[in-house]
C-alpha cells in the first residue's frame, strides 16, 4: 500500500525542465567536447599555453571548467580567474590573488592567517575576509599608487612558477574573458609575458570571446603576446551529438520530441549551443505532459523567445549607429555568410563606400554582434537576434528623432551612411560630406 503510494506521489510530482542554458554546462548538461576535450587535456599537461576562442556562449567555460575538473584529479594545480567584471588593474589583482589562492593553496587547514602567509611578499597585501560561504576575498587598498599595483601584479604572475617549483606540480592559470585586460591596460600584456616565459611549468589559458580583438593581441607580430600561445577557435556542436542529447532529455523527462521537430529545433541553431539549449529549454514548456514537441511547437517557442528578448534587441538597435544597423540587418539575411565589404554586397544593401561599411564591420566587431568566418566572411552568431532582425521592418533610414538637434516625431531625419551625420528630410544630400541621400526602401 505504502509503495504504490510513492509510486503515486512520484508520479504526480512536477517534472523539471531537461535543459540549461545561461549557467556552466555541468555533468550530464556538458556534452561532446570529446576533441576539444583531449586537445587541451594534452596541450596543458605538457605546459603549453592555450587562447580558446569563440563566439558569446559557445561554452568555452563550460570547455575548461570540464578541462580543470580532469586535470585537478591528475594532481595539476588549477586556478581559474573570471575577468568579466574586472574594471581597473586593482580589481586584476584582487581577482587574481582570489583565484591563486584558491587554486594553488592546498585545501586543508585554509584560514584567513594562512591567507595572508601566501601573500606576505607582495608589496601591496590584500585584505583578506571569509564571505559567507567559506571562501575567501582579497581587497586591496583604495587609491593605491600604480607602480605599488604594477609591482603586486608583477609578483601575482611570478607566484604560479614559485608554487610549481616549490610543491613540484604542474600549475594552470586560466584567464577567463582575457580580453577586459587588455581594454583596461593595453601595457599589461606585455608585463605578462616577461613573466610567464619563464614559467615553464605553468600553463597559461585565455578564453575570450571578443575575438577580433584577441586574434590581433595573440597574432600580430607587433603584439606582445604575439605566438605565445597556441589558438583554439571552438566552433558549434556538432548537431546529431545535440539530436541524441535532445531526444534522450525528452525521454528521461516524460515527454517526447519527433524526429522532424529535432531537425526543425537544430536548423534554427545549428548546433550553437546555449541557444540550442535555450530552443530545447522553451520548446519542452510548452509539450503538455505525455505529449510530443512537433516543428510547430519550435516554431512557436522561436516566437516566445523573440517576444522574451525583443527589449534587449531593441536596446541593442537602439544604441547603433545608422550604417551599422543597416549592415547588421543585412548580414542577417537568410543564405549568408557573407564577404560585406565586397562591392556588390555594399551595393545591394546600399552601405556606401568601402571605408564607410568597413568602420560600420569594425564597430560591429568591437561589440562581438558579428564574426568572421574564413578569410573574408561575417555572421552574427547570436540566433535569435540573426531571426529579431529578419522580423523587424527595416528603420534604419529614417529615424524619428534628430540626435543632433532633437526634432520630434513629426520631422523624420536620415543619416548619412559615409560619415553619419545628420540631415532633415527635405535635404539631398549629406550637408557634412555632400553623400547624396539614399533612397527609402
Ligand atoms: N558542452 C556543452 N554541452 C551542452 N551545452 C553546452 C555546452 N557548452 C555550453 N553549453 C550551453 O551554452 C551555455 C553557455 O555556456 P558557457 O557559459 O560555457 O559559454 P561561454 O562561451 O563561456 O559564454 P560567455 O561568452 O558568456 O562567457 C550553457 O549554459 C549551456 O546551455
Ligand atoms: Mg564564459
């Protein structure tokens, strides 16, 4: 009686949604990967230096946490730094002393004394305090004078080899999102690598997603960082590894999902994996218990998810300038990728000159809403603002208000695609550069 109670009640319980996205992909979510996985398995034992790069979300750290959790269990040392909200070199350091300490210092007996001992030597000593958690944060003193922040840096990147050399272990430091180092202290690259060279048993990773910009940091010759690591480009995941993955969790959850709604769900995404995840995430909440997802419930998840995020889409449009609008939206078309500073590119989409549409790529780059796939072509690899852009209608030549002088809604205003400046509606041309007006679509 007591059994088929529980039976009952289990049965009754909520099933929770199979898939994740947002968060590091763990356990059963972290799937594939096996090449990566073993390439940077070997790279890193053998100390060699690694720069993972990908687009937003693409899982590099998912990748590497995967990689660390392998490596700790081969007694390698790993600290791992997150630099995304790193703003000033004295954040660097605090972060990097945090994650040091975390990954360097034996586990047993860890007290705020013994905090401090592993730093005595460093010319700025960080606060140590126990958050609530158990772990420790590490501030350093406001307003401290650079050459004392420069010096404790110095010192930070040295500590990995003296650790190695002193406890005869293989160390790994990884350097998540790399790259707000290098827009908060362009030198900084350099005073890493008089460190790190020197450092054979430390293997350094960087994993960033602006890729623009790491690819130049990592591979141009005049560049301090210049070869001093391997590159990794971590591309999607391969479809039918994500169709098993998706019909399994289905299955595991109560649920189904027909062969043509995989196929449906995974053309959308192609393998990109937090937004395949997503898709699966929104598709599987809206099958009724029992029921299967069909290619119209993606259809109609898609729809969802565009309704969920069309304030940040707009956001984003909102904050772009006239020429990089129109180019993003063209690139969003259906059958690119695409070469957008080839003329016949620049002239179906009417972005003017080569230099105008090549500032408009640069900024689109900065920002990472594209990517450069081979030599010449771009895509943006966010899905779903590929599909928002396919929606919306085209504004972007004629906009409702004049940035410049503030005229309303009433008097709409175009801006010039070579210099973008400004003009009212009844002027032919651009009166900055004299660029004829384009004509309304
Ligand atoms: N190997 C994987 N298997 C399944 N899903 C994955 C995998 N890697 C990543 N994902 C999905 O992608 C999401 C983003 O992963 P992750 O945070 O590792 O990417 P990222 O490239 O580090 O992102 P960001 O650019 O924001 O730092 C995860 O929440 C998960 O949904
Ligand atoms: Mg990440």
């Amino acid at each position: 009686m007591r059994a088929v109670h529980l039976i009952r009640r289990r049965a009754q319980r909520p099933r929770t949604n199979p898939f994740h996205f947002g968060d590091v992909a763990l356990g059963e979510q972290f799937i594939d990967r096996t090449a990566e996985l073993g390439e940077l398995l070997g790279d890193l034992r053998s100390g060699q230096n690694v720069l993972v790069l990908a687009p937003r979300r693409f899982g590099k750290t998912s990748l590497i946490v995967a990689t660390a959790e392998r490596l700790r269990k081969e007694d390698v040392l790993v600290a791992y730094a997150d630099l995304l909200r790193v703003t000033t070199k004295t954040r660097f350091a605090e972060a990097l002393a945090a994650a040091l300490y975390d990954g360097l210092e034996p586990p047993v007996g860890r007290l705020v004394q013994r905090a401090a001992d592993f730093f005595r030597d460093l010319p700025l000593r960080p606060k140590v305090t126990v958050n609530p958690d158990g772990t420790p944060s590490f501030e350093l003193a406001a307003g401290a004078d650079e050459r004392d922040v420069d010096a404790t840096l110095d010192q930070l990147f040295a500590l990995p080899g003296a650790v190695a050399k002193r406890r005869s272990r293989r160390v790994v430091v990884v350097l998540d999102e790399f790259q707000e180092i290098v827009a908060i202290a362009p030198e900084l690259p350099a005073r890493m690598r008089a460190v790190f060279q020197f450092q054979p048993e430390v293997a350094h990773v960087y994993l960033g997603s602006r890729q623009h910009l790491l690819r130049r940091v990592f591979t141009d010759a005049n560049q301090p960082l210049y070869n001093s690591a391997k590159v990794m480009a971590l591309g999607p995941i391969a479809p039918e590894v994500f169709a098993a993955f998706i019909h399994e969790r289905y299955n595991a959850s109560g649920k189904t999902i027909t062969p043509e709604a995989t196929i449906a769900l995974l053309g959308y995404t192609n393998g990109h994996p937090h937004d395949t995840q997503k898709l699966a995430y929104f598709s599987w909440a809206l099958v009724p218990e029992g029921a299967d997802a069909t290619p119209e419930t993606v259809d109609a998840a898609v729809g969802q998810i565009l309704e969920t995020d069309t304030a940040r889409y707009t956001e984003l449009w909102d904050s772009l300038a006239t020429n990089q609008r129109r180019l993003l939206e063209a690139l969003a078309k259906p059958d690119r990728p695409a070469n957008p500073l080839s003329d016949a590119f620049r002239r179906a989409h009417r972005l003017g000159t080569y230099a105008s549409a090549d500032r408009a790529l640069d900024a689109l780059f900065e920002r990472g809403y594209v990517e450069r796939v081979g030599r010449d072509a771009v895509v943006i690899p966010d899905v779903f603002l590929r599909f928002w852009l396919q929606e919306e209608p085209a504004t972007s030549i004629v906009s409702l208000v004049c940035g410049t002088c503030g005229a309303g809604f009433a008097v709409p205003v175009w801006h010039c695609p070579d210099c973008d400046n400004h003009s009212h509606q009844d002027d032919i041309e651009c009166g900055n550069c004299h660029h004829p007006r384009p004509s309304a679509s």
